[in-house]
C-alpha cells in the first residue's frame, strides 16, 4: 500500500519504481518501453497494490476496454454460447463485455447503437436483425451472420459450405430425394446460405430436392402440410431431409414420429448449428455444427485490430458434420 | 448539433434550455429539480443530441450505472437464462451489467473481485463456488444460491420447498419407495436443501426414502450402481425419484431406460430447474421450476436498493412443480 493508507497512485509507483510518471503511464496503457522499465513498473505496481481506474483511464486514452455485444437473447443456446465465448475471447485480451440484448427487436437494435454511444464502448459487435440499422462510422463494428457491406467485417459459420456438406452426407447414407426445410428472421442474412448451398449440391449430382423456406411467424402446420402431401400408402417420397436449425429439426421429427414415420430408418434427418441438451450434453440430432468459439474468437481479433484499413470483408470459418441419431450408418466402402 | 460541429455540451444544453448549468447536471444525474426546468432541459439535450458520457460521470458522481455479474459460465442453460434476466432487470433499472465468466474456478471467482475493483461498477451479484470468496465490504454484493452471511443477501428459489413440493407430487401420482439422487458441486450451497425437504417430506408421511448424493466428479456409475442394486426379478424396488437437477434427471431417464425400465410406467422422475430444450421448448422432463424472471429481479432490486441497512438476509422465491413426461397424472379425486 501507498505510504499514507490510501489507495496508491501512478505517481506512487513511479517512485517506488524509480521511473518518470511518463514511463508509468505508457506500461499502464501498452505502450511499448524498455523491457527492463517495464518489469520495474510492473514490479512496483504489484508491490503497491496499484489499481488500474478503467474510467479515469476510458477518458484519458480514449480507451475503455471494454466492447458492446448486440445480441437477441443471451438465453437461446445459440446466443448463449457465442455470447459465453465472445466474453472469453475478450477477457483473454484484457477487455470486458457489455451485453446488449434486443430479443429480436429492430427498434431495440438501434436504441442500443445509441446506449452504445453515450456508453463511450472500443467496439461492438453485433448479431442484429435491422436491415436498416445506422452505425457509426467511427465505431469498430463486426457483424456475426449478417453482412451489411464491403466496410463492415461479417463473421458466419460457412454456411453454403454446411448445405453442401448436409447434401453430401445425407446422399451418401443412401437418400434419394431431398427436402430443405427453412423457418427464421425474415431479414435476409448469411444463413439463407445454407439452403443455396443444399440445393446446388443436389442439382449437381442430379439428384431431385424440394425447399420449402418459411419465416417463424408461418408456425410449424405449413410443414406438417408439406410432409402429409408427401406421404404415399403411408410411405414419405422423400427419404432425406435438411433443416435449416437444429430446433426445426427437432420439431420436424417430433411430426414425422407423429405421422408413424421412423427417424432415421424411414426418414434421415440433418440440422445446423451443433447444439448440445443442457449446453453440453447430447446433440439433438445429426447435424452441421458452428464453430462457435471460433467465430467468437475471430470477430473479436478482428474488432481489435489496431490498422482498420486492412479488415477482411467476410469470413466464414469451416462447419463439420456430427452423427446425433436422426441419420444412418453410411455404407462401408470397398 | 451544437454550433461548432463537435459534440454538444453541458454547457451547450444549459444555453439552450436558459437554465443554469448545475440544472442541467441535476438532470442528467437524476436528481430532482422542478417539473419545468426537467423539461427544458430534456427537450434541450433532445434537440441538441446531448450524449451523456458515462464515464465521465461514473468520475464525477462515483456512479457507473453498472453492475457486474460473477458467473460459471453464460452456456449452460440455467446460467445463460439468469444472465439473460439479470441483464433485462439491469438494462430496465437504466444499468449495464458486465459478466464475470468464472468456469466454476475458486481462483478466478476471487481475480474476478479484483477486477471489478478496477472496474468500478456499482455492485456486484455473485453466483459462486468459492467457500472463501473475499468480497470487499463496501461493494453492494448480491449472492444466488449460495448464504455467505447475515450482511451478505442472498436469493435463491425455495430449495426446501421444491424438495417437499417433489415428494408430495411424486406420492399424489401413487409411489411409495421414493429415492432422492443428488449430483453437483462439493461447495455446499443453498441447492442442498432440496434433498433436505424431499427427505423431511417423506418421513413426516411415514414414507420409505433412500439418498444418494455424490459430487460432480463421481461421474454416472454410482448411480447406475445404486439402479442395479435396487433391482429385484427385473423390476425396481424403487417407484419414484428425486433427482437434484433436470440435467440429473435426464441421465438416470437414460440409465433407467438401458436397463429395460420405462419412464414413467415404471417408475417416476422428477428433477429441478424447470430447464426447456433450446431454451423455450419443451421440458426435458417432470420439474420443480425455479423462477429464473423473479431471482435475477429480486437480486438486481436489493442490489440497487439505496438504503443498505434495510436489506434481508435471505429471500427464498416459490416454485412450482410442472410436469414434462416423466411422472403419471395423478388419480382423479372424488
């Protein structure tokens, strides 16, 4: 502790160092100096007790340390692990999270790019629905899932790539007729992908696939129409079908056992996302897992990269397949 | 926009709205003034664009308006729905909340004392593992599911009362050898407490109750141990079971099931949490449902509360039973 009892200051441990305040102050705020100062510093400011202020701190460098997260839900499994792994992602780099959450609400979006404002954060990063949303220029933004243009950095799961991989996995466990199947936002985003990515992989091996996209406020009995149009003397003419989420998958098996159809042997079935019972249990069916922490990872590098003028576009980081129980063994090869 | 092109101030607002500027400041820190002079002033930093600057006020009033939340983990679906509240109930009461994602560690429980040290939030709500957590005696702390002490408030959902709640309705629906299986931290907590009221429960009834309660790092077979042995001619001796978490309940619903027994003509399931698959879909089996909405209010309303020598020691919140597959109905009465 300082010498009087009270909490010690920079110049307190200039002192105690043997530094000028200045050298203090650069340690402090990652500023290079010499090896050596720095240990001295650092030495110092451990004996002491010194305290970083973040606030004091926010305005004297223009830095707070700490970025925005734009997000629907922290509680959905999806939201919530990004927003586990962004928080990791930023604390391991020494910055803190600010959770933002919109519960899907273009209005509430905006509203938070404002709090954002007067919150004076180093960058958000945003899982938005507004396709009208204003951000500010001066603001480091990255999107995850929705891209917005050439000068905002989106970050997505290939999703293409993840309907290629379902069609390719579901074809070689024998299907023959496909079905993609797709509920969510309205807003166009990154995870239409998917289905484009299913539907060209099909076309090129001329195998026959039908798509069905809808929106969440179509509810689940235009489905259930599509499948009981598909039935034949209680048979379903499609034997493979990709769903755009794991939660849609979930419901769609839930209509097929309904209708008497068994999941995988009448029927196989492959979601997206990866998602775990409880987080980190079982998956809920076979399915195109994101890399989740990667994705967290790499918004995050690239929201804190110091040369804004060198900021990819778009990345899309690789998905993989992952056998749950809604598909079969595929046939041994030789 | 102010006449220079740069950010309005204060100053700017008070020009504006001819009032004073200590007005002005009154207004922007909530504090009161007279209806009128509240009114200029709004209407002055709305036509304007004021931004207040948080961190400069959180130096100059020693308010940040942010809390932080000390947390396992943001994933796992009973954590991420109370990260979830606790920021809706915050962002609500004009507050940001910044969590601390802990991964179940004592050590980073206590660097996350440090940090919010440096941090300077406002107050802090600790859902902990951390016997000797050390939590600076001036910082507003709030703690879920685990009692530090009487100047330490604590809120958790009824643990007693959901164990008794789980006996009564496991008895209802017509079981008499009832077991109570318990997983989870060795740090005890609140949640023990759950196995306490389903044991009291039983024995005031006169009712036949076996426990078993091992840590997480047991693993499963013990339990699958404690099944095997309660097995006579194929059929368990047991008809009903408490298990102390739903995920717990989902396990023993799958070792029961290995084992030839059905759920819930054999025997009876009933776990706690009152978790949803993907978060908002079904149960994953019969529950005592914690009142996640209600626990993070509470928490964040004593938090926030003003006057500190009114706080309670321990607010228990109801819960309530619901049931999701794994128990029968109950007889009708008359």
């Amino acid at each position: 502790m300082a010498k009087n009892g009270s909490a010690p200051t920079m110049k307190d441990v200039a002192r105690e160092a043997g530094v000028a305040l200045g050298t203090v102050s650069k340690v402090m705020n990652g500023i290079p100096v010499g090896e050596d100062y720095r240990r001295r510093v650092q030495r110092a400011a451990e004996k002491l007790g010194y305290q970083v202020n973040n606030y004091a701190r926010g305005l004297k460098t223009n830095r707070t340390c700490t970025a925005a997260l734009i997000i629907p839900s922290l509680s959905h499994p999806f939201f919530s692990a990004l927003a586990h792994e962004v928080c990791q992602a930023l604390t391991a780099r020494g910055y803190r999270m600010i959770p933002f959450v919109t519960d899907f609400d273009p209005q509430a979006e905006q509203e938070c790019i404002r709090m954002i404002r007067q919150n004076k954060v180093d960058g958000a990063i945003g899982l938005t629905y507004n396709p009208n949303l204003e951000v500010d220029p001066e603001l480091p933004f990255v999107t995850i899932d929705r891209y917005f243009s050439a000068t905002v950095p989106c970050v997505a799961s290939d999703n293409f790539g993840g309907g290629q991989l379902a069609a390719e996995k579901l074809l070689e466990r024998g299907c023959r007729r496909l079905a993609f199947l797709r509920t969510g936002s309205p807003v166009p985003g990154e995870v239409d992908k998917r289905g484009d990515g299913f539907e060209v992989y099909c076309r090129s091996r001329g195998v026959e696939v039908e798509s069905l996209r809808l929106n969440d406020e179509d509810g689940m009995e235009p489905f259930a129409r599509f499948l009981r149009e598909h039935l034949e003397e209680s048979r379903l003419t499609i034997d493979g079908i990709f769903c755009s989420t794991d939660r849609l998958a979930y419901e769609i098996q839930k209509l097929l056992e309904q209708m008497g159809l068994r999941v995988p042997e009448d029927v196989q079935l492959i979601g997206y996302d990866g998602m775990r019972k409880f987080g980190d249990a079982d998956l809920y069916c076979s399915t195109i897992a994101q890399p989740v922490r990667k994705i967290a990872e790499t918004t995050v590098d690239i929201l804190l990269k110091e040369d804004r003028n060198q900021l990819p576009a778009m990345v899309c980081l690789p998905v993989t397949y992952l056998p749950g129980g809604t598909t079969r063994e595929p046939p041994e090869k030789g």
